[in-house]
C-alpha cells in the first residue's frame, strides 16, 4: 500500500508530465536548432556550444531508454530501481 507521501509525489509527477509540458519542451528544442542551425547559439544560450551538446546527449540517451523501456513487454517482477545503465558518453553537465 502506499504511503500519503507516495500518493503526493505520483500527482506532483503527473503533473509535470503532460502534452502541454511536453510541446513546450519539443518548442525549445526547436528554437534550439533554429539558432544553432542558423550560426546564432549565443542569442538563445549562456552555454558554450560543448556544454550545449553535453546536456543534449544526456537528454536524448535518457529519452530514447525511455522510449526503450515503454515499448518493452513489461515483467511485473523486475524493479527499475535495480537497474542502472549509463551512455558511456562523456557529459559536460556540472
């Protein structure tokens, strides 16, 4: 049985994780490539264009095992907290 603190933190994830949510990240990764397709990287972002590239690696490693791990059959007795896999890509995130 979970707990009210479970409870609390499953709605507080729910609610960061909707279409609306998810369009504005699709949006600022568009305007991303944009600038960085058109040579204007320094007027969307603070970041050095390595630092850029770092955190876009981890997010697509992280969203393409996310999408992994969603269309894999699901075995009830397995815990993704069990589990830990990194990219062995080098990243430049503080």
């Amino acid at each position: 049985m979970m707990t009210q603190k479970q409870q609390t933190d499953i709605r507080i994830l729910q609610a960061l994780f909707t279409d609306i949510r998810f369009e504005s990240i699709f949006n600022a990764i568009d305007r991303l490539h944009d600038a960085a397709s058109s040579g204007k990287l320094a007027e969307v972002t603070n970041l050095s264009k390595d630092e850029v590239i770092g955190w876009l690696r981890d997010i697509a490693y992280t969203a393409n095992e996310t999408i992994r791990e969603l269309e894999a059959p699901t075995d009830p007795f397995s815990g993704w907290g069990e589990r830990v896999e990194t990219s062995g890509e080098p990243s430049l995130r503080n």
